[in-house]
C-alpha cells in the first residue's frame, strides 16, 4: 500500500506522503512540516512536551503514528491564536507567569486546551494538577500553570456564557 | 527503531490472517508498543494496524445486564461513560488513576491487558532478562528489585504486571473476548496472564495470531456498585504505576457481608485475585477486625523476591484501606485524585 495519509493541520488539509511508517505525529510535524511548537522532550510519553490535540483530544503525538491517523483533525500550539487574538489559555499563562524557558510551554497550554474541554477538572485546583500530571515542567512553574489553567477555565466558561445569552 | 512492513486490515477476519504470519505485532494506540520499538526491546517485523477496524469501539449493555466493552475503547471514554462508571465505579477510579490523561486519550481497553512489565531490566537491552530474551538470566535478581514481585514470582521472572484497570476487572470477574486463526474463543482474565514459572517469555494465554476483541463483565459486577474502590500508592502523587494497589468491593446486607471481591495489583505477574480472602469475608460484619483477617489470608504466600519485604506489609494495609473505603461506600463523585491513599478519608489517617 502506499504510505500516505491525508492530515488536517492547523486547519489546513494536507495530503502527506510518507516515505517511512516508522514516522511519529511529532516528528511529521517538526521534521516534515516545520511546525516545532510540539517539542521532543523525552519521546516516550513521560514528559507531555509534545501535546497536541487529534479530533479535540489531548495526545503525546511521540507515541502516536501518523499511518494510524489518516483523516485525523490535529491541532498544535500555532493553530491555536485565532490571528493575533491570542487563545485564553495562552493569555491566562502570560498573565500568571506561567512558565520560565518555555520547553514544556506548548505542551503545557495544549494539554490544558484538551483538559479544560474535557470538563472533569473544572476550577478546583487540585483537579487540575491532576489533570495536568502528564505535562512535566523542569523549571518548576507549576503554580502559575495551575493558576492560569483555572483562570482559563474561568473565562472561557463566561465567554460560552455570554455566547448562549 | 527497527524497520517493519505496514498492514492496514478492514476486518477482524483481514487482521487475524495478516498476523499469523511469524513476526507480525497488532497496533492498538501504540502507547506502550511503540515505546518499546524506540528502545530496541519489541522489534516486531510487521505491524498489522488494529486503527481502522469497524466494530470493536462500543461500550455495549448486554440484554442480561452485563457489559461488552470492545477492545478498541479508549482508557478514558470508558471512564468517564456515565453509565459504566455508575455501574462499575472502581473499574473507572483505576482508570482514572492510571498513566496521564494524554494517555488515557490514546491508551485501548485490549492494549492494557496486553501491556508489558515496567520492570528496567526489561525494558534494557544490555541487561539480562529471561522475558524479553529466554535463557538470558534475570539481572533483576541480586539488582534493584525493590519493587518486584512478592507472589507467584519464580527463579527465571519476579516482574509485575503494571495495570490499574486489570486488578478491579479480575476481582469482577471480567471475561477477555479473543478471535483468532482457530476460531473466536473467550477466557476468564483470572485466566488470561500467565504466572513466569520456567517460560516468563510467555505472558499470556493468547496464542500467535490471537487477538483480544472484547471484554465482558457480568451483571452481577455491577451488584457491587455501592461499595467498590480501587486504592493504589505511588512514589509520586499522580502518573506513576502503582508500588501496590487494591481493588476491593462488597455487598453488604443486614450490616453483614454478603459478597466479596478483593485483587491487588503491583504485587505479582498477573493482576492478583484473593479469593481465599474473599470468602474469609462473607457472613462478616464490614469492621476492622474481618478486613485484617482478609489482609493477612490475601498475602498469606506472599515471600519478598528482593529488597521488596516492605511491599507485603504495605499490601495488606493497602487491602485493608480498600475493604475499609468499600465499606464506607463509593463516593457519589471521585475524589480529585482518584485512588490516591492522601484522598480524604474520614475517621483518621491510617486504614
């Protein structure tokens, strides 16, 4: 069979040929594509940089094989400011200085996007460290990441709000 | 990561032929497969791809009130399907306590059962390991063991069995639905790993080209539903395979017990079922007294592999604090950190 998938990235279809099955969601994107947002922090699912979500959900696209995701939608940290209206989870971590190098940033903000989507965890804080233990931060900026995700949460919740009204 | 030939079968049917041919791995999500390719440990010649197979991703109530769950749900649909964590509530509170929620995401129902050891000398290629290569010896033996086996282990294996979600399916008695080149059977998961013995190499009952299609519980798991936990200790909060866990589950009637399941995990090859302790419970009243009797009988074989003797001690407190949770009855909500012994527990700290 001929080793190609047909991706929406970012959402943009794109129809990809591979010339490996060997090829992971997160080495499609960084080495392929250009898109270097999703970091390959320990390829191995340990450590959350590479978090993106495919079809709305949260995945280590490290372990995740392109040929098994032909028709998949994937979003990645640069799909997710509409323009150059930043997302609220974004937001919500430049305003609670939630991060230091910024490694683990994209993986941190796209596993928050899936968490907060997901709905379990709402604004209780020890719900969303929990909910955010997939996601390793070497420097330590688990506070502020815990602050901002809850006040993400918050926002997003009265903005789907004022939608409905 | 070694090179392979790529099988993308239609039908259950395709993919059991594509694998009876030797070499041949099934690709579920990949979670752990993949993992273990990156670092040389599986090198399988061809992948027979399970993505694209219709039918095997429902959640099913069965006409006798049972359940199927096909072998492709994912570890985080199933737990947070409304009716099944209702019905089944430590089955749902293991899931939920099990690696992160990315891969709970990814991680399928048949590819937890099939999961392999964590155990470092598995998982590394330069050490001697009679699992991942027959004959080799066992470094873990004399090496760092101090969280390896303390029941059914032998001379060749003391590795353990990683999954959460097996330990409260086996006390349930969970059934694995499996196709393959002779034709669909099905076996009980108390019967579906195997213990190492001689041949740790072989870990389950699946013969080449078999693959697990579904699981079942029957109705009488869901009897258990209002007093049913899965407790399990980590060496950190959250994202970690347990040290040791229990799942334990009763039926109570007239403050007597009228029925018990009790399986601990992170202690043996196999999710652990205590059925000699099981029946120590029924007819006792749910109190401390009865619970340590179940403890003592539940570990009663259990002999350290290594520098592991505290794990026997820590699993009868952690039964203990599972029969002890059961009793108290299953929170109308999960406890933010589902499984955790730090969760609150009423009456004082220590089970």
């Amino acid at each position: 069979m001929s080793l190609s998938v047909t991706l929406t990235i970012n959402h943009v279809a794109r129809r990809i040929e591979l010339d490996d099955p060997r090829v992971t969601l997160l080495d499609l994107l960084r080495e392929r594509l250009d898109l270097t947002g999703a970091k390959k922090g320990c390829d191995r699912g340990q450590c959350g940089a590479c978090t993106i979500l495919v079809d709305g959900r949260r995945v280590n696209a490290c372990l995740a094989l392109a040929l098994s995701h032909d028709g998949a939608e994937i979003l990645t940290i640069e799909g997710l400011a509409e323009g150059e209206a930043l997302h609220p989870v974004q937001a919500a971590f430049i305003a609670h200085d939630a991060f230091q190098c910024g490694f683990c940033t994209p993986g941190q903000i796209m596993s928050a996007v899936g968490l907060i989507g997901e709905g379990e965890a709402g604004e209780d804080p020890e719900r969303v460290r929990e909910g955010m233990s997939g996601n390793l931060c070497r420097c330590g900026a688990y506070r502020g990441i815990t602050e901002a995700v809850v006040e993400a949460t918050r926002t997003m919740a009265a903005t789907a709000q004022e939608k409905a009204a | 990561m070694n090179r392979f030939d790529y099988i993308r079968p239609g039908t259950v049917a395709e993919a059991v032929s594509a694998a009876a041919v030797p070499g041949s791995a099934y690709l579920a999500a990949g979670t752990n497969l993949l993992d273990l390719m990156k670092i040389g440990v599986a090198r399988p010649e061809r992948l027979v791809d399970l993505n694209y197979l219709p039918g095997l991703d429902a959640i099913e109530a069965l006409p006798d009130g049972g359940v199927r769950i096909g072998a492709r749900v994912r570890n985080a649909d199933l737990a947070q399907d409304p009716g099944f964590r209702r019905r089944f509530p430590a089955v749902a509170e293991a899931l939920l306590s099990g690696a992160s929620g990315q891969l709970r995401n990814m991680a399928t129902v048949g590819g937890n059962l099939l999961q392999r050891t964590r155990c470092p000398y598995f998982q590394d290629t330069a050490s001697a390991c009679n699992r991942r290569a027959p004959g080799s010896g066992c470094d873990a033996r004399g090496g760092e063991n101090r969280l390896h086996a303390v029941l059914g282990w032998s001379e060749a294996c003391i590795a353990t069995h990683p999954s959460d979600f097996c330990v409260p399916l086996v006390a349930l008695g969970a059934v694995v639905e499996i196709a393959g080149p002779a034709g669909p059977r099905e076996v009980p998961l108390a019967d579906f790993h195997l213990l190492p013995g001689a041949t740790p190499e072989r870990e389950s009952v699946l013969a080449p080209g078999e693959l697990v299609t579904a699981l079942r519980l029957p109705a009488e798991a869901a009897g258990f539903a209002a007093h049913a936990r899965y407790v399990k200790l980590r060496e950190r909060t959250s994202y970690a395979f347990a040290v040791v866990s229990a799942a334990a589950a009763l039926r109570i009637e007239d403050g007597r017990i009228a029925a018990a399941r009790l399986a601990l995990g992170g202690v043996a090859a196999k999710p652990w079922r205590a059925e000699a302790a099981e029946a120590a419970l029924v007819g006792a009243a749910p109190d401390a007294a009865a619970f340590q009797q179940a403890a003592e009988i539940a570990l009663a074989e259990a002999r350290p592999s290594g520098d592991n003797a505290f794990k026997i001690e820590l699993a009868r407190r952690i039964a203990r604090r599972a029969l002890r949770l059961a009793a108290a009855g299953t929170p109308e909500r999960l406890p933010a950190l589902p499984a955790s012994p730090f969760a609150p527990l009423s009456g004082g700290l220590h089970g």
